[in-house]
C-alpha cells in the first residue's frame, strides 16, 4: 500500500511540496524525495483584519507556520536535503540561530544524514536550539560571532565532504517559491499585493520567482506587487545602508545586512513594489491582532506583514485581494506571547459558582 | 474572490474539514463555519521506525500537531464553537490545563466571541497557558483542584448564557472523528491498526466513530484494530481502576479517571483492541526515536502510540498497515525537548576551521 490520491473519493491527499509541483523544480525522476509532506499551508481569510481596511480589500494570511518543523524553512529544505542525497552527501552544515537550523537538522537526520549546526557562543539561549538538538543535529557553539560562524561553514563546506544548507545553497529558494504557487492555486489567481516579512530577504525573493515562473506557464494572468517590511531596529533596506547592530522583537527578521540585498531591490523594482519599516510596538500589536481577532498565532516576525500592510492600508486599491505572509508558528517563541498578550488572568478566585460568575462579569 | 479549487491546476485547494465532509457531520447549510482551515494533516511515513518490525509491516504517522493551534482539539473545537454560534452563543467556556484551552480560545475569538477557561490554582505553569492568554481568552484561576474546575463550568453551562465546550459537548468528538476520515482516504483504505494514546478516551472513540461511519458508506473495506496506549502513572484503563494521582511526563494524557471510559472499553471490544501501558522512559524513547530519525517533533503523550506499537511489535500481522496517531506539536513543551536530547551540544569552540573540523570528527 503506498500513499496516494485515493480515487473512490476524489479527494487528492497532498504528496509534499516537490512531487506536486516537480515540473516547475529542478528535480528529475533520480532525485530521492526527503519529505515530511511539507507545504500545502492554510490561506486563512482574516475578516477582521480587513474589516479594519474596508472598501472591500479581501485580507488572507499564508500561515506557513504550519510546516513540520514550525516555519517556511522546511519548503527550502525538503529541496536541499534531497539534492544533497541525490549528490552522495553523508552530512549537511549550517550556521543558525533559529528556524533555519530546527529544518536542516529535521530533513537531514530523515535523510539518514548528519547535522551540524553552527552558533555563536552566549548568542543563542539554548531553548531556541531544543528542536535542532532533539532532531539529534550536533551543534557546535563557536567563540566567535554570527558573521564568523557564517564563514567557517562555507569555508567547511568546501573543505570537508560536508554539504552547505544555508540561504545561499540555490536549491533553498526553488522549494521556497512553491509558496507562491500555493497561494495562485487557492486563490485562482496571484493577489494584488504580496505583504511579507524582511530579513536576508530570500523568502520575497522566492515568492516573486514563483509568481513569475507561474505567470509565464499561464497559472496567473497578473503579478502581485511585492510589499516588504522589516523591523525599523533591521531595516538596512529602507535606510540603504547594513545595520551594524541589528536590534528588534522580531528575532527571525533581526538582520543586518542581508544575503539576498541585491535580488530584494530587484523584486521591489520588478513588481513595482515597496518597502517600508514597522516598529516593534506595531509588530507586536499586528501579533495580538491576528490572535485575538482571528485564532492564529505567529512568530513576532511574521506579523511584520500584517502591520506593514495596516501602515500603508491607505495605498491599497478598492476591491483588491491582499496576502500577508506569516513565516512561522507563534510556539516558537513563547516567551513574547507571555510578555504581550492582554492580560486577563485572574488569579486567587473560591472555588463556587458565585465567585466565577462574578469573576467573568456575567452577574 | 474566493478560496476555492481552482479548476485550472486540477488542484484541490483544502477548505476545512466541515466543508469538506459536511455530509457526514450534523451541520445544514444555515450553520455558520468558524474554521481556521484546521484538518489535512499530514499521514507521514516513518521508515526507520518500520524497520524496527521488519516483516514488511508499514507505519505510518497521522501529525495532528500541524493543526492551527497545534493539536487534534481543533478538529472539535471547528465543530462545537461553529454551532455554538449557530445557537447564537456570546461566550464559551472549558476546563483545561492545556490544548483544549487554546483550541476553545482561538476559535471563540476568531467568532467574535468571548472565551473563559477555569484553571486550578498551583497547578498550571503560566506558560502553558500562553496560547489561550494570547488569543483573549480570559483565563481564571480557581482556588481548587480540577475536578471542582469542571464542575463549575458545568455548572456555569447551565446556569448562564456561556456553552461548554470541554469533551462533553458533543460536538467534539464528531469533529474529531474526521481525522479517520483524513486516514482512509490518504491509504484507500483503514489501517489493519490504529495505535493511539488514551487520556480521557475522546480520540479513540472519535476515531472509532469516523472508521464505522466511513465503513458503512463505503469509502473503506475494513476496519482496524485500535490500539490504545496509556502512561503507566496514568493508566486507570488497564488497571481497572481509577488513578487519584495521576504521574506522567506525558501531561496530556495525565488522567486518572477518563471521562468516557465506557465508551472506550466498548471500542476496544468492538474492534478487537487492546490497551496497555507505556511506561514514561518508553514514552521518551519514541519521542526522541520519532525527531531524531524522522524528524518529527511531538508532544510527549502523543509518542505513547508509537511506544505502544513497539511494546506490542511481535503482534503486528507481517505486511500490516499501522496508522499511530501524534495528537500534538512538540512545540508546546520545549522543555521536555531541552532535557531529554541527545545532548550533542558542545560549547567552547574556537573560530577556526580547524578546530571546528576537529569538534566535528572529521579531521
């Protein structure tokens, strides 16, 4: 018995990212698929949010928190991991302090492959590595900075027989455009804006290369605009200039100088696009929004679409349909949800009916 | 615009699981949906684990912690606060210590509606309750234990205009018996086994129901065995008797006195089942078993089913199918994560290439 499309029912059940869209990939029939039938995320329609736009926008949120290991990273691995098989690689390395490291070590280890993760020593608390570490990634904290780390895996990587699984490994963004085929198939067509979170900016990059490759194979009659934001404490790409102290709530966005600058200034031109800096106060409330309005709970650094697009709502079109990006499960990151919900916890009631009933305000 | 399948990808784009089999659940075409697109789940294969059998015997996982607040509650809770609202409820409320909490809140919230959940003083950690805080919920702690917790809600129910929503409405459970659903039509068929863990016998006897429904219409030829697994702290089904302390680092099926103990005897028996007891370092085996060489990470109870399995391996008919179900995200619990890897961390490390190399083993 293996997996498939069950036809009694006509239901087709999802066979993970690369062998539903494999003619859009750089796969051939040779390549080993290492999946954990990743993809295929939810475009949640978040009526509230839209309420607060109006002028009939239609707001959807591409909750790709709910990949396997907890973020938009898994799209890129799946790929990498399974070229790294189909080339005869025994092991993967990267340097990472968050999502990047819990997908490579996840893949690889299913892979039959090592892990090694780079850190930088008293950067990363140890409870963000307890996905790699429990995937049983090694992971190896260096003397040293992020920036040191980066290079010494590239440097291992051409080294040792070891295989690279950071951002710059090409296959990464080709799993990671399959996003933006998703939202086509969901929606029948690309949306007006595409509003999505920007750190090393190569997940807009991603998106707009699948909304391209779409649009050219006839899926999309249009090509969204690619609106990006970044925390105002990371926003080299609004000030025009690296960040040498990149500072915000928004961990998983907290970049720099990103790898894919030059790309993301591409697509902004491309797609006649913007982008623009929202502060923490207004990332932190776009996160309490999308949770106390419409059940869906996100990293700090996803909701950087959402209050982006609040930002500039006034620049949206009448009638038109806007994606907001969310990269990442909220349980990533618990502690910010403890710190910044609103606050209704009442402790310290009797036990009776009386009590409670008075206690939520119902007598 | 719309979320529907788009025609001209042949792609059938998930739309919830009460849309998608609405012909099966007790809603009409008045009730209104409150959905987060929860459902379609991945049934992931888990090779290595299978080849601990042998015999040609396949296993494959059903990850319901990739729902959207991460665990099988939100299949019950789309179904019990869709027609809550339908009654024109204003307010719900639950007992929890956990993912009911979180469920009940964040689909309350997304209807527009106020959620209350009831906690015993001292016993849950804040963080635990993290999800339900963010979402809105208004989270009251009583000066009591758990059982006094839901009596008052139940009370509460009755007495005010606020539905219960804890496992006894029985909306639940005819929500959760979708994921079967999800099973038969992922294989073409049921399982030969279904390997489940046990806490309050909800699942087992929604999955139970779904297999029956979906076997008299058709859609399957057979129905499995279930199998359900029970901490051995926590393990009144097997023992007889109820459990006044229940003891397991599986908290989400810590229950000493299950609340649909009857029905689940009569599922076992009707499906020539069995129960048994997992003990918590077999609990921990399979949790570290299923992320370090599938890359799944769970949540500690849900790795009683696939502990469970391996107990009970030598009775697996050789070419079975078996179906083990993980209720939650491992997410929910870092803290099990952190203290039971591998604890291949090692810190310290200069910034070389060479001395990386050598941390690696590979020079």
């Amino acid at each position: 018995m293996t997996l498939i499309a069950n036809k009694s029912t006509n239901r087709e059940v999802w066979s993970g990212l690369i062998k539903t869209y494999q003619q859009y990939l750089p796969v051939t029939e040779n390549t080993p698929v290492v999946t954990l039938l990743e993809g295929n995320t939810p475009l949640i329609p978040v009526p509230s949010i839209a309420q607060l736009i109006g002028r009939q926008v239609q707001v959807f949120a591409k909750y790709d928190g709910l990949n396997p290991t907890g973020s938009f990273k898994d799209r890129g691995m799946t790929m990498a991991i399974s070229k790294a098989k189909e080339a005869g690689a025994r092991a993967v390395i990267c340097a990472s302090t968050g999502n990047t490291s819990a997908a490579a070590a996840a893949y690889a280890k299913r892979a039959g492959m090592k892990a090694f993760v780079l850190i930088p020593e008293g950067y990363v608390a140890l409870g963000k590595l307890a996905q790699a570490l429990l995937y049983g990634a090694e992971v190896l904290s260096i003397k040293g900075n992020f920036d040191q780390a980066l290079k010494i895996v590239r440097e291992m990587a051409n080294s040792y027989p070891v295989t690279l699984v950071n951002s710059v490994n090409p296959y990464r963004l080709e799993g990671q455009k399959t996003a933006a085929f998703e939202v086509v198939d969901a929606l029948g067509d690309a949306p007006d804006w595409l509003c999505i979170p920007v750190g090393n900016a190569g997940n807009i990059t991603a998106y707009w290369m699948g909304f391209c490759q779409y649009h050219q194979s006839g899926k999309c009659d249009r090509l969204p605009r690619m609106m990006g934001f970044q925390a105002a404490g990371a926003a080299p790409l609004i000030t025009g200039q690296p960040v040498t102290h990149p500072d915000t709530v928004a961990t998983a966005i907290r970049i720099g100088n990103p790898a894919n600058w030059e790309k993301a200034i591409a697509v902004q031109s491309a797609s006649n696009g913007e982008f623009h800096a929202v502060t923490d106060e207004e990332i932190l409330a776009a996160y309490r929004l999308l949770a106390s309005e419409e059940g869906i709970f996100c990293e700090p650094a996803s909701a950087a679409s959402v209050a982006g697009m609040l930002k500039v709502k006034d620049q949206i079109p009448t009638g038109a349909t806007v994606v907001c990006v969310l990269t990442g499960n909220g349980l990533k990151d618990p502690n910010t949800a403890i710190d910044n919900n609103q606050n209704a916890f009442k402790p310290g009631i009797e036990p009776t009916l009386e009590a409670v009933a008075q206690a939520m305000g119902v007598i």
